[in-house]
C-alpha cells in the first residue's frame, strides 16, 4: 500500500503531457526525480544507520504518510514540471525510509530456511503496489488528479497499518546501534556480499526501465498495429502482466531460492529476463494474445529475484546492521535506474519504441555472471 505512490505520476504522463503541454523527454523527470531521490535518501539513510536506530515501523510508517501528503500536494496544487518535480524528488526521498525498512522488518520475523519465501513476498508486495496506479486507472478513465488522490490515500492507509499494527520481530536489534557510516564501504569488502550486490545492480539496470516503459511499450505496439484495445485496456492489462504475474514471481522465485539454492534461482531468473529483452522488438509485432503472454514471463522473470539478492545480503551482512546493508544496496540500484530511465525513451525516438528494450539485456547478462560466482556458496 505504501508504494502505490512510487510511479502513480508516471501512469498519467499521457494526460499531463497533454494538459502541461510538455514533451515525453520532459515527461522522463516525472519518474527520474523519484529514483534520484530515493536513492539521496536512502544513502542518507544507510550513512545515518537509520533503519537500525529508529523503530522501523515508526520510520516506514511516517515515511509513508509523508509521500502521501507529497503526492496529494501534486494532485491538487502543481502546475507544471518544475514543482511536480521537486514534489516528486522529496517523495522519492521519503520511500527510501518504506522500501528497505520493510525488508528489515521482514529479515526480522524469518530465519535461514524461510527467508527466500518471505522477502518474495514482500517484493511481491512491492510489485503489486507499484504496479496499482495502473489499476486505478483502468478500472475507468479516471481524471489524472484523482488517480494521484486514490493512490495518495492507499499509502496513507498502509503508513497509519504500519504504525498500528507492525513490530519488529524477535531476529531485530535492540536498536541500539552505533554509528558507523564506513560500514558501507566494510560491506563490499566481503567477496559473498559484493557478489550478491552486484547482481543486485544488474537486476535494477532492467528492473525500473522496463516497469517505466512497458505501458509506453504496450502503446505503442497498439497504435502501429492498429489493434481496438481501449487505454483503460491497456492499463489493466499492464496491472495483471507486471502487477499480478510479478508478484507470482516473486512467490516463486522466494520459494525456490530455499529450496534449490539463492544463486540458481536468482541466476535462471536473470537468465528468463534477459532473454525477454533479447526477444522483445518480436514481441512488439506479435499478436495481441502473444503479446500479453510474453509480457505475463517478462513480468514474472524481471522481479523474482529481487528478494533473492536482499535474501543472499542479510545473511552475508552483520546482523546489527542488516538495515544499513540493505538500504545501501537499494541506494546504488537506484541511481543506476535513473539512467536506464533516461536511455530507453532516447533509443526509442532514434529507432523506436520495437527495439528500446534490447539496451536492459547488459543488466541481466552482468547480474547471471555474478551468480555463478556464488553458486558453491549459495
């Protein structure tokens, strides 16, 4: 719930392209002014120990309610790009103390044995959130305004749970930690550790680009095709392929990686999604029915691994600071994000929309080379 305002701008760009009267370069900052936030915050975060010295329900809990207040002052009161960016910028800031607080909090109540199952979960969670917007907006064409206002209101509701209802589990801290802020640096000094980040990265180098774009994708693919799909179609289309296979996914790949080993899932994972970007411009001139089948694999494939990597970081990290750890590994990935974010729209006005994806293949490929680096370990 809390993560339903993350790309809740970005599933009505069409609208405000149109009403703003700004380009679809312009219209990237919408969605690249929350990573780069997310990931200031959260390297202020992982610098500060935050999420290892404030109640972590608390921290997400707030944090959450705050992107909500963000994303209503968006809805009611922005008039243009440069204050929907600053609002968007600060609540990217602010998810940076939801995302990587949840896993904390999850890495808490699980142990060895189930910690793949229950961080697929929560990533199945996040996908799904993520993914909401899209939702809102397909079940009727709602004004741009009051899909921002229904999503606003959902986070709200998940920061008021959080704070209620959420406590830390009996593997949390005491939450007295000290400082460390080289403990970062401590990090990638462990070869288990480095490894498992770096695959993280290259799952992100894909993961955002292509939950960015798919619906420009999809679009387009529509219109050149001339197919009689309606846009609420399409946005409900992109909820089940990305949203409801995602966090099929995300089950899945949580479920295998304790069962048959983290670095083999997270490594076949890859391996599916990559495949996908390769196979993509296909795609794009398939069939409607192939189309949205390819979409469902992409959509599962491109997000079962996330918790896999969080899952192989926790148990590689010290405990006392699992939170640290894991919002400095979020932090990179981010940044990474934002230039994919960037790259994909440019190829795309250079050669189009058919081939855009095939630039996220890199991610993947860096990200399956990783793994088989920690296959006898994981």
């Amino acid at each position: 719930m809390a993560l339903s305002v993350w790309f809740s701008a970005t599933s009505v760009v069409p609208s405000l392209t149109i009403e703003w009267r700004i380009s679809s370069a312009a219209a990237v900052w919408l969605t690249a002014s929350v990573q780069i936030g997310f990931a200031i915050g959260a390297i202020v975060s992982a610098v500060a120990n935050l999420a290892d010295r404030i109640r972590p329900q608390v921290l997400l809990g707030v944090s959450a309610c705050g992107t909500a207040g963000l994303t209503l002052a968006f809805a009611w009161f922005a008039e243009g790009l440069t204050t929907a960016m600053i609002l968007r910028f600060f609540t990217g800031v602010l998810l940076a103390g939801v995302y990587p607080v949840g896993m904390k909090l999850m890495a808490s109540w699980s142990t060895s044995a189930n910690r793949g199952t229950s961080f697929g979960l929560l990533i199945g969670a996040l996908t799904v959130g993520s993914i909401l917007p899209h939702l809102i907006n397909g079940i009727e064409t709602l004004p741009w305004k009051s899909v921002m206002t229904v999503a606003a209101c959902v986070a709200a509701a998940g920061g008021l749970l959080s704070v209620l209802f959420l406590r830390p589990g009996p593997g949390a801290g005491s939450g007295r930690v000290q400082a460390n802020p080289r403990y970062i640096w401590q990090m990638f000094k462990n070869r288990e550790s480095r490894l498992a980040n770096i695959g993280y990265f290259g799952h992100m180098w894909e993961l955002y680009a292509l939950w960015a774009w798919v619906g420009t994708f999809l679009v387009s693919s529509v219109n050149e095709h001339q197919r009689a799909i309606s846009s609420s179609a399409s946005s409900a289309t992109i909820f089940v392929t990305i949203g409801i296979f995602g966090l099929l996914g995300c089950l899945v790949g949580g479920w295998l990686a304790d069962k048959i080993g983290r670095a083999m899932t997270a490594g076949m994972a890859l391996a599916i999604s990559g495949t996908c970007c390769l196979l993509s411009p296909l795609a794009f001139d398939a069939a409607w029915a192939v189309l949205v089948l390819f979409l469902a694999i992409w959509g599962a494939a491109v997000i079962a691994d996330s918790g896999v990597f969080s899952t192989m970081l926790s148990e590689t990290v010290d405990s006392r600071y699992v939170g640290t750890a894991l919002t400095a590994q979020t932090a990179i990935g981010f940044l990474l994000t934002v230039v994919t974010i960037q790259i994909v729209p440019i190829i795309a006005d250079a050669v189009g929309w058919r081939y855009a994806f095939l630039v996220l293949l890199a991610g993947p490929l860096m990200g399956v080379a990783a793994m088989r680096g920690l296959r006898s370990i994981f």
